[in-house]
C-alpha cells in the first residue's frame, strides 16, 4: 500500500501549464453537458448502470487525518483509524433516510484519546476490536507495530483493556496489515508485507526451509529497495482469537495488503508490483492469487522473483497491470445483484479503480475476469467492506492525502437476492482440499494419497500433493521419488526431494532426471524438469564433472528452443554448466526482436498499461517513459544470465555482447532499469582480462551514465535540495526582482524537468501542452506557480484527456485528437503523442473531460530556490535571452 518508492519521482514527469489565452480556461464535459468546475465529489466517479454512490463524510476536512481502515462492530458502527492518527467511531444514516452525515467520535481507549491508532488493519470480532498497528514506536504513539486486542470490559461502550497479542517486526507500507475473520467465524488471519519479519510459527503450511532459489545472477535493487529483504517475502498467518497458536498459511507476496474469502472458503488477494522494474524481464504485474494451503509466489528481492510457471510456486489467477493494491473484499453480503455478490473487490491505490473480479471455477482453482466497478481520478482508495445494511463502504486517502467516505447502492432494476451463497466447488477443488490435510505435519496416509496426484493434470491439485510430501519424513518417500518413471511425478517427486533432502542423493536425483524424455514432454513439463535441475544445483550443490557433462549432453541439443519460457530455463542451466556452444546459442537468441510464446511466461496484464497513463499522472507518466521505448525483455534476461559465463568468449563475441549493452541504455524503463543493466554490465565486466577492461567499459556504454550508474547522464540535474514548494512559498522565494538570472541554467532546468517533451518554447519542444513563448506576457508570477503546484486547478478543454465508458464496463482515458462517423481516434501517451488508438463509438457509452492535469503536481519539488529563480527567469523571458527579464539589471542574460 501507498509503498513508499511511488512519493520520490514528483518532478521526472511532464509539464503541463495548461493555460490558453489571457484567463483560464473552464472544461466541458462532453456528452453529459456538466461543468466540472462544478462537480461534487460524486460526479468524479465512474459507476455502472444501476448503482448509485454517497458521499459521506470528508475527514481530512474536519481535521481528523486520512483514513485508511475501516471495520463494524456488532451494533453496525462503522470503527476507522487515521494511517498517522487515532481511531473513530461512526453511526452511518440509514440507506434513504435522507440523512447524510455519520455522527463521528474519537474514541478513547483507556485514558488517552491517541491511546490506540496508527491501524492498516482494524477488525471487530469475538467481542473485541483487533487493531493491526503499524508504526515505529515515537514519542507522539509509542506503540510499536503488532495485532493489539482491545475489550470493554466495564460495559461503558468503550474500550478499556488493550492486549498486545504479538508485536510484529516490520512497519511502512510493506509492514503488517489486515486482520480478516475466517469463513467459520473462529479464526482469524493475520496479513503482512514483505518488510514485516516472519514470527515464529507453530506451524507451517507452506515448509519453512525456504531460500532465494534462482540461478539467474542476482542484482539487487540498484536504488536499495528491499535489498535486505529475503524469502519468504510477504506473508498470510492463521490464529486463533487469544493469538496463542500461528499458523503459516502461505507466503512469496511481495505487499499484499488483504485477504477475502469467497463461498467455497477459497482465500485471494491483490499482490502489488515494483514499478521500478519496469521495462525488465523480472517485473511482475499487480495480481489476484488465490492462496490456497502452503501457497508460495515467487518474490524475491531484486531480479530474482521466479517466474509464475515454476513448478515450486503457484501462478496468479488474473494479473491486472501497474497499481498500487490496497483492500479486497468478497461480495457475498451486498444488496447487489448476483453477478456482483459472486465478486471479489480490489482496490487500486495509484489509478483510482475498484475491479470487480468475477471468479468462475477453474479446475482446483478459479480464472479471473475483471471489470472496472467504480474509478475516479483522483481516488486515492485504502479500504473498503459491505455494511451490516448490504451497502458498499469505502474510504479513500493515505499518505495524509484528502480522505473521504463513500456508499455505494444498487437501485437498479435487476433482483438483488439476500440468500446464502452456496458451495460450488468442482471434483478438483475437492482433490485439492483432501490433499491439503496432509500439510499439516507427518501423516502415514500421506504418501499414498499424495502420490498418485503429483502427475495430477491440474497444477493447483500436483502443487497440494507435492507439499503434502514434503511435509513427511523423506526417509519414506526419498526412494520412490529415485525410483519413479512416470516422467510428470518423477520431476514433482525430485523438485521435492531437491528441497528437503540432502546432497548424499544428488547424482541420483539427476539420473532420475536424465531418465526422462525431454523432447516428448509438453513445454510446461520441459520447464518442469530444467527448474528441477536448477534446484538440485541450488540445493545440493553443483555437480561433479561426470554428472555435468551427462546433464550437457541430455540438454544441449534441445537449445535454443521455440519458445521463449523453455529458453530461459534452458540458457539458465546451460549457462551455469557452461556448455560448449551456449555463448553463440544465446547472442543469437539475442538477435531476435520477438521471440514466440512470450505469453506463455503469464506476465501479460489485463489492463493494458497506456489506458493507466492519463489517469494519475504521478505514476502513469512513468509508464508513457516505457512505453515510448520499451526494452527487449527477452534480450535482457539472456544478458543478463550471461554475465555470469566466464569462459568460451572470443573477442567477436566479446565485442557483440558488450555492444548490446550500450544499446540497451537507449531503451526506456522504470527507476531501476538502468542501474539494473549497468550492474549486470560490470558483472560482464569482471570476466573481461584487465588489458582489454577499458575497452570494454567504454563499448558498454560506461561514458553514459552517472557515476553512480543508476541514470544516464544529462546535461543538467536539479543540484537542490528540494522541497515541497508552497504556493506563498514559491511566491516568496521567487519575488518581484528576476533580474540578473542565468539563462544557460534555466533553460537546463526547463529540459531537466522535462517540460521542452510537451511544450513548445521559442518553435521547439512538443506539442502536447500549450506553446509556453508568451506565456510571461500574460501572467504572473504567482499565475504561473500557481499553474505548476497546483495544475488540477484549471485545466484547459484544448488539453483535456477525455474518459470514454465503454459497453463493457470498462473505462479509457485518452486525448481526443479527431474523430469521424464511427470512431474516436486517441493518444494516450504524451511521451509518444503519435502512437494512437481508435475507439469505436458504438462502443462507448458516454464520455466527458478528466478533470486530471498531465501534469503532476509537484514538478518544481527538485528545485533549490536558485534553481527556481532561474526556471521562472526563463518561462518569463519565453526562453528569448535578449529579453527584458534579463536586461533589467542592464546587461545581457548570464550564460547566454
């Protein structure tokens, strides 16, 4: 939630000065005639045919912080807490009363008013009220982060009695997070991010001799991100009401905020992803998982995340794109339609939008369709739930952000059924969930339950078998798996032994292997079997000369393969042996821009990254950057993987490989791309003979970046320090007197901050934003910082980017460049204002005006005070540097 990474990069976006002519310009919302300027906090909103939304209540504007989890207790009060604050208690008008604002309380717990708060997660359950703290403990709330139980035990209706039931080792956006009632109603479960340590379990699900587990080389985060982070990542517990017995569920998120429960008692959740890693082979999309009993997915710090095809982790349901993931929550109580009560709800922080995710069953598990419930620009969403009364709940704010609270009915005319959901599950769900009573410890029943199913067609139903194994002393099962011949359990049975026995059977678990016949199987099962492979190197060490030529000679000729998830596997493991021929195999693979199946690495996001770019600039202009020019993620990961060969280069091949990598700087990606690329150049590197070193850095592209190999150098950066400029601030700094300002420096500042990619000063730039060569003929100072801190102030029709609903469901958000008889034809990507999009207009079933800016606010925040005195000595001389602003100290601009 709201991760912390997402608040640094206020000034690498675009500016945006939307002003046209002499005044500002009001928008007009096309197709519904409404005047945004007059548009509640309702009007923002996106809801589909037959619901209707409140707004209920405003915190931030009654002084009460940013609210970011909400709860009801057993009277049907509504219970929240301040991300940085206390908790409050509200009694919510009933739905059609007329009434509209909640009587709020401040709570107060003991004898302090702030004697509880700083909760990602709030709970009333057993009587009592769980609060999840997140914080580290300071003089203001000196709690630490932990899962708190407060009681009232004198029956004042307040609460008295707080009892710490674990305090939790983590705190942040990454750190502990929701508490969530289990489906019987006598558990509960406990959910933390990947910076919140593991307790000590008294149980595990998912077997806790977990490792990093990737032969890949591993490149932490260049910029330090969750570099001191290791497996098992994010984590979901089971406990019991009095916290005296934990459970580990599963595990490998990397800040999966919540957990909901659909009627079969299946758990999911919405994964978030790292948009740092943008444009690499590793990143992974936001995602839905259903968390079955021992789940583990995948996270690992830096490049090392696996892939969702690993056979020792569980792939996601749905992946939905870039976002930031907050609450989830099952429809199953709503006064909705029946199609929406059978939904799972995930809210996305960053772009504004609550998914419905339909769940229809797949198998042991389910598949995931999405459609766009409600979305809002800006819609900050933190938290949300179903009332006792059947109304959807939620909250938007966090980071101190404006915080609201809204409801949402249906008056629609479909019937709105209140009947329990009932079960559905399929013959594999119920394999799977037999299976998963072995996960519970040494079984004697286990193996020959389990067994049969580790060639299961169905992964969710192998995935439960293999753990149920592992979960058994391996002294009864170690033989078997030696011994089997099944080609599909035999990989299962050695990917297991490879993780709980010990390397006295390495060279048979390979023979177990090389017993197999690869170019029979089915790529998902040849993928199988090399991350097998892989495993027996990682955990019982690296085989000896005899073994490693028979693993050559089995894998060899299979590579380079047809598809591109069969490739990486291969080139991973022939790489690591250094098989003859794998340099040559590999450059050529590299040669190729496209390469079949990438859809088969299941990284591919429902919600296509462009329709995110218009809707919070803050982060989508990120996205635009990549999508301007995106990396060969392919390439990379071969790149990448052969930086770690040592021998078999000659200097033709040498020359080609360190080529590519000063091509590769060229490429677009997110914050970390280019330091990911520039360490896996220096690894490369290290295997160069010092006398031809030089002449390798420099093929490289070392003359490219800064020193510290995390950007490409620039002509200009803001030298700072920055701040978060006010507008009286800005105003102050600035004064009346621009006299003597350097035009070189503020015309760098102008290119810096990126302004020249969508404005157009003195014929050059772009052409997104208005040419700004008058711009200080005809405004002020504080007309034009103004624009700049606060660009969702005023935005001009000229400039707009309009929102089309769809049929579907589904929104779009673009620049209307024309349109004709049947289609609207769109940019979504100021970075790339000719790559277009059409939109059919029997498609659509409305449009009006953003009243989102392109550009974010905050653009001058890298700027020192100087460095401001310039950029607006520039902007005022419409970049002329024989004009008045710098004549009026009686000489020519400085630096011109």
């Amino acid at each position: 939630m709201f991760s912390p990474y997402r608040s640094v990069k206020l000034f690498l976006s675009v500016s945006a000065l939307v002003l046209v002519g002499a005044s500002w310009v009001t928008m007009q919302v096309s197709g519904t005639d409404k005047n945004l300027a007059d548009n509640s906090k309702i009007d923002k909103l996106k809801l589909l045919p037959g619901f209707k939304a409140e707004h209920l209540y405003s915190p931030s504007e009654n002084g009460q912080g940013s609210w970011v989890s909400m709860t009801f207790d057993d009277k049907g009060r509504m219970i929240t807490s301040d991300q940085y604050g206390g908790l409050f208690r509200l009694k919510i008008p009933a739905v059609g009363s007329g009434l509209t604002k909640p009587a709020v309380e401040r709570l107060k717990v003991g004898q302090d008013t702030l004697g509880m708060g700083y909760a990602q997660g709030l709970l009333y359950a057993f009587n009592s009220l769980y609060v999840m703290v997140n914080n580290r403990s300071n003089p203001r709330f000196p709690k630490s982060s932990g899962l708190y139980r407060l009681q009232d035990t004198d029956n004042d209706d307040q609460y008295d009695k707080v009892t710490l039931i674990r305090e939790l080792k983590g705190e942040g956006e990454h750190g502990p997070h929701s508490i969530v009632l289990s489906p019987d109603k006598q558990s509960l479960y406990v959910v933390a991010g990947n910076h919140t340590d593991v307790p000590q379990m008294d149980a595990y699900r998912l077997p806790s001799n977990w490792k990093e587990d990737n032969l890949f080389p591993l490149i932490k985060d260049p910029r330090g991100h969750a570099n001191d982070r290791m497996a098992p990542g994010g984590w979901v517990a089971k406990i019991d009401p009095e916290g005296k017995r934990w459970e580990l569920i599963g595990a490998g998120f990397r800040n999966e905020f919540d957990v909901a429960f659909n009627e079969n008692g299946d758990m999911f959740t919405y994964d978030s992803d790292m948009e740092w890693d943008f444009g690499t082979p590793w990143y992974r999309p936001t995602r839905i998982c259903h968390i079955t009993s021992g789940a583990e997915f995948g996270w690992r710090t830096g490049n090392s995340k696996w892939l969702p095809g690993n056979p020792d982790n569980l792939p996601p349901l749905l992946n939905i794109g870039q976002g930031s993931p907050t609450n989830v929550f099952y429809g199953a109580n709503a006064k909705f339609p029946q199609k929406y009560r059978q939904s799972l709800y995930a809210f996305d922080w960053s772009f504004g939008i609550i998914y419905s995710i339909h769940l229809k069953p797949k198998g042991a598990t389910y598949e995931g369709e999405r459609e766009e419930f409600i979305s809002g620009s800006p819609l900050p969403l933190t938290d949300g739930a179903i009332g006792p009364d059947g109304a959807m709940y939620f909250l938007t704010g966090g980071r101190r952000l404006e915080s609201d609270l809204y409801r949402v009915t249906y008056t629609g005319t479909e019937s709105t059924p209140t009947t329990p959901l009932a079960a559905n599950a399929t013959a594999e769900h119920k394999l799977r969930t037999s299976l998963e009573q072995y996960h519970q410890g040494a079984n004697p029943a286990a193996i020959e339950a389990a067994w049969p199913h580790l060639s299961h067609p169905d992964r969710f139903v192998r995935y439960a078998a293999r753990i149920a194994v592992e979960h058994q002393p391996v002294a009864q099962w170690q033989d078997k798996a030696l011994a089997e011949t099944n080609p599909q359990r035999a990989t299962q049975a050695i990917v297991a032994l490879a993780r709980q026995g010990n390397e006295s059977v390495k060279s048979s678990a390979l023979n177990t292997l090389l017993k197999i016949n690869f170019a029979q199987l089915p790529e998902s099962q040849q993928f199988d079997v090399l991350r097998a492979f892989e495993l027996i190197f990682l955990r019982m060490g690296a085989p000896d000369a005899a073994d490693k030529s028979k693993v050559i000679a089995y894998l060899n000729p299979h590579y380079p393969a047809k598809t591109a998830l069969v490739n990486r596997g291969l080139s991973k493991v022939l790489i690591y042996l250094e098989a003859p021929g794998v340099i040559q195999k590999t450059l050529a693979l590299m040669d190729k821009k496209e390469e079949p199946g990438m859809n088969a690495l299941d990284l591919t996001p429902a919600t296509a990254s462009s329709d995110l770019i218009l809707r919070n600039p803050q982060y989508g202009l990120d996205i635009a950057k990549m999508l301007e020019k995106v990396p060969p993620l392919q390439q990379t990961y071969y790149a990448v993987m052969l930086s770690r060969q040592e021998t078999g280069w000659t200097p033709e091949l040498r020359d080609k490989y360190f080529t590519w990598f000063g091509n590769a700087f060229k490429y677009q990606g997110g914050r970390s791309y280019v330091g990911f690329i520039d360490r896996a150049r220096k690894l490369a590197l290290a295997h160069v003979p010092k006398d031809q070193f030089e002449k390798y850095n420099k093929l490289s592209g070392a003359e490219l970046l800064t020193t510290s190999g995390n950007d490409i150098a620039m002509g200009y950066s803001p030298k700072g320090p920055g701040r978060r400029w006010q507008l009286d601030d800005a105003v102050a700094a600035v004064g009346n007197d621009l006299s003597g300002r350097n035009f070189e420096q503020g015309k760098k500042i102008y290119g810096a901050i990126l302004c020249s990619r969508c404005h157009s000063i003195q014929g050059s730039g772009g052409d997104v934003g208005p040419d700004l060569t008058q711009l200080g003929t005809r405004f002020s100072n504080k007309d034009m910082l103004d624009a700049i801190i606060n660009p969702n102030k005023a935005v001009s029709d000229q400039y707009a980017s309009t929102i089309y609903t769809l049929k579907n469901g589904q929104s779009v958000v673009g620049r209307q460049l024309s349109e004709d008889k049947t289609s609207y034809t769109i940019s979504q990507n100021p970075f790339a204002p000719d790559q277009t999009r059409k939109i059919l207009k029997k498609d659509v079933t409305g449009t009006k005006y953003s009243s989102e800016s392109i550009m974010l606010p905050g653009l001058i925040n890298s700027l020192n005070p100087d460095e401001l005195k310039d950029l607006m000595a520039y902007l005022k001389a419409g970049g002329n540097p024989d004009n008045e602003v710098y004549k009026a100290s009686g000489g020519a601009a400085k630096g011109k």
